[in-house]
C-alpha cells in the first residue's frame, strides 16, 4: 500500500512540473515605426482602454492586463456608416490638446474686447481689466488674430497654421497641423491664405494656398474650409473643395455665405449644402498677375447682395465706370442698379453697411490722375442723386455700421493720415494730434476701425516713434491710449460695444 501512494505521488509531481507558475503566454508585439503615413482616406480607430494601464506609443515594452475571471463576449457592429459628402480634414489628434470650454452664444453684445499684436505676441485690451498678455510664443511671431464673436476665442495664425487659445490665455489649440493642411493638396507647404468667424457662432471659416512654386504669381486655392470648437472636440470639414471655392462673406445673420472667385459668385448655406451661383461676370483686367475678387455687400436682413463692378478693361476704356447691382440671395433677382464713375480698381466704390448709399472715387474735374471723394443714393431699383467732393482721396475705408460716416485716407505727402467723412460730404473729421490740440504729437495715422457709430480704434504713430492703439470718440476728441507697441505697426480686431 505505501508503495503504491509514493508511486502515485511521484506521477503527480512529474504532471505538475509542466506548468510555471505566474508567467504569461509570450505576446506578439508590433514592430516600431519612426514614420507617420498620412492618406485621404478616413480611418476609425477604436480602442479599448483598461483604465489602470498606461501604454506608450511605439513603446517596445508591453504590459499586459491579467485576464479576468469572467469573459464577455464583444457584440458585432452591425450600424452602417452615414455617407460623407464632403471629405472631412483628419481629426486633431494631440492627446494633450485640452478642447476650450464652450458655452452658448450670448444674446446681448459683449463688452468692448481689442485683441493685437505686441513683439510678435498677442494681448488684449478690455475696459475692466485693461491690456494683458493672451499668449507669448519666444521663438515666432504670430501673423494676425481675430476675436470670436462670443470674446470667448482668439484665433491667431503662426507660420501658416491656424491656432486658438481663449481670451484668458488657456486652451492653447492648434486647430489645423501641418499634415491636415498638406492633405488637402497632397503636399507640404499649404498655408492658411484668410480665416474669419462666422457670426453668432464658434465657426472659423478659412481658405488656404498651395505650396509655393518657383517664379512670381498670386496663389490661392479657392476652396473653403469650416472649423467649429465643440467642447467634446473640434469639427474640421471641406466645404467646397479647391477651385469651388473662394473669398468669403457671411451674412449678418450667418445663415448663409457668399462666395467669390474671379468672374463668379456663389452663395451656399453655411453648412456648406444648397449651393447656387448668383452672380457672373467678365474676367476683370487687374494689369498685374492677381486676379481681381469683387466684394459683395450683404443687405442687413441677409436677403441680397451689393455688387461694385469696375470695367473689364480700364485701361483701354476712355469713360471707364463702374456698375452697381443688387443680385437676391436664391439667385431669382440680378438687377443692375446703374454706373457711378471710375477712378481705382481697389476699393474705388463701396456700398454702406445699410445699402442705402454707396461711396465711390471720382476723377476730379480737368484732371483724371487726381481721385475725390464721392457719394451716391441707392434707391430701390436705381442709383440715384451723387454728389462729388473737392477732397482728394488716396483710398477709401470703412463705413460707420450707421452708413453716416466713411473713413478714408487723404492724399498726403511723407505720413499717411486718416479722416472721417459724413455722408453728405459736408464735414470733414481728422483723426490726427493736429486736429486736437490737447493731444502731443501724433504724427501718423496707419488704421482705423469703426467700434459703434460714435467710436474707434486708431492706430498712430507719436512723436517718439512708438506707435499707440487709441480708442476715441468721433466728435468730442475723448482719447484712451490702450497700449504702446514699438517695431512695426500692431495688426488688431475687435469685438463688442462701449
């Protein structure tokens, strides 16, 4: 009997000793790669996470979970994917991108916010807190910025790339790398060209050009992009693709986009679908390599379009004018208002924000190489009465949102400087020191922007050279200095009321 247990016993141990106990069956891993292929193609990726593992990209050592004691079959996914119309951009993937908060689209205006450029970094001025420092890149300068609708969001491009970050300084996104802006042409180098927020949104609309290519020549893609910060993750879509698209103008309700390439107009809703061409015309001769993009004016309810056509060929015309249209939204309605006169193909009439007037250069009397100030009535299926100015114009500016005023740049010899005209052409506003004496030393004047009917940003170079982005009241003269930039002039935007 105890011979036949420690038989027993010993067959027991030599089963027993084909186990190990606590090692794992081996793993296959995959191999590393150092290169990141990137295809138009959109790919899904799902992943299934144990939160209490860390895993590490292309890293060689795997850990791997203990299995549990219960499996659970994974049900098949039977859901059909939707159709994509339009081939989105490849999703942001920085796992360290923090999307920015986002809350809902204030219904009354905010506060006055300036958003600028100082030593290549962007700041903000408001009136409760004054100027401070948004973002400071040590190593490039940022290009431009504009404010989003909401003052929440700045947009700002370095090197080409479009990036966010809100007003508060946090969030620090860049909403389109490198490799999405190279697969819309399959090749490095793209840049964003303009980008520009949709009203009473979160949407950033941009068009982008090509890589550079050996010898002169103006390069724009004529596409149109859409990027809207959600709080669960950026959506980044192809509107129109290259060569369908073009220079953008939403309307003031931001429903709809207008859309201009050279001898086209098209209006899309702003989802990009229901896309119709409203408008066409001959190619304008710009005697240089760059095409030439009219700039439709949106009527205030977002149903029609404002049309400035300068002639095909002003060179070669001896009575060269410009013609006004009115086109309808759907595309039933293209009316030509009538002609005003000719004198600059860039910004030489431009229509008020109420479409109730439009300003125009002149030839002066006696003289075609000199430029005056200028103004029509639009009535409702014709130009009507103009009155033309004796004061020489360089270019026009922008209209007061009332259409009473237009700021434009007078002829000047050394330093630039910029005035306010009333409608009636009957009052002159200087914006310079020297029409205000209490001021010291303003010597030139390189923008200004309407902030409401009353006032504006202005930016001004003083005695000392530097230059200062000044708030201030059309009539009264009240001035607020913002801040005080050297180097370069300060780019800037702005959002809200006083």
């Amino acid at each position: 009997m105890k011979r036949l247990f420690l038989t027993l016993l010993t067959l027991l141990i030599v089963a027993c000793g084909t186990f190990e106990v606590g090692v794992e069956p081996t793993v296959p891993r995959p191999t590393p790669t150092s290169e990141l292929t990137v295809t138009n193609e959109p790919t899904v990726t799902v992943a299934i996470v144990d939160p209490t593992q860390t895993t590490a990209v292309n890293d060689a050592t795997q850990v791997v979970p203990e299995p549990s004691a219960t499996m659970t079959a994974i049900p098949e996914v039977t859901a059909t994917p939707a159709p994509i119309e339009n081939t989105p951009l490849p999703e942001l993937t920085d796992p360290t991108a923090t999307p920015a908060p986002i809350g809902g689209v204030p219904e009354t205006p905010v506060p006055l916010h300036v958003t600028y450029l100082k030593d290549g970094n962007l700041w903000v001025w408001t009136e409760a807190g004054g100027a401070r420092l948004v973002y400071d890149d040590p190593n490039t300068d940022l290009e431009s910025a504009e404010i989003s609708p909401t003052a929440e969001q700045i947009a700002y491009v370095r090197d080409g790339v479009l990036w966010q970050v809100t007003t508060t300084g946090e969030h620090n996104v860049e909403l389109t790398p490198p490799f999405n802006l190279a697969s819309i042409h399959d090749a490095p180098g793209v840049r964003v060209y303009r980008y520009g927020w949709l009203p009473a949104s979160r949407t950033l609309l941009y068009n982008t050009s090509p890589p550079p290519s050996d010898g002169p020549g103006f390069f724009v893609s004529d596409n149109l992009l859409a990027l809207t910060l959600q709080s669960s993750g950026n959506v980044n879509e192809i509107l129109l693709e290259n060569g369908a698209g073009g220079m953008f103008y939403p309307s003031p309700d931001g429903s709809q986009i207008a859309v201009v390439r050279p001898g086209q107009i098209d209006v899309i809703a702003s989802d990009g679908s229901n896309k119709r061409t409203v408008f066409t015309h001959s190619q304008i001769l710009t005697y240089s390599e760059a095409p030439y993009y009219v700039q439709p004016v949106w009527s205030a309810d977002s149903t029609r379009l404002f049309i400035a056509l300068p002639p095909t060929a002003a060179l070669e015309d001896p009575n060269p004018e410009t013609e006004i249209w009115q086109v309808s939204a759907d595309g039933a309605l293209q009316q030509r208002m009538g002609t005003v006169a000719f004198a600059a193909l860039h910004a030489g009439a431009v229509v008020s924000p109420n479409t109730m007037q439009v300003a125009y250069l002149a030839p002066a009397s006696g003289d075609a190489s000199t430029k005056v100030l200028a103004f029509a009535l639009l009535e409702d299926a014709t130009i009507g009465d103009s009155l033309i100015t004796d004061v020489i114009v360089e270019e026009l500016g922008q209209w007061s949102p009332d259409g009473q005023h237009i700021i434009f740049t007078p002829k000047f010899d050394g330093s630039p400087q910029r005035m306010v005209a009333t409608v009636d052409g009957t009052t002159l506003i200087g914006l310079g020191a020297a029409d205000w004496p209490s001021e010291s030393g303003a010597q030139t004047i390189v923008d200004a922007q309407w902030v409401d009917a009353e006032n504006l940003i202005v930016v001004r170079q003083n005695a000392t050279g530097q230059w200062e982005i000044v708030l201030r009241h059309l009539t009264n003269g009240d001035v607020a200095i913002l801040d005080s930039v050297a180097g370069r002039p300060p780019s800037f935007d702005l959002v809200g009321k006083r």
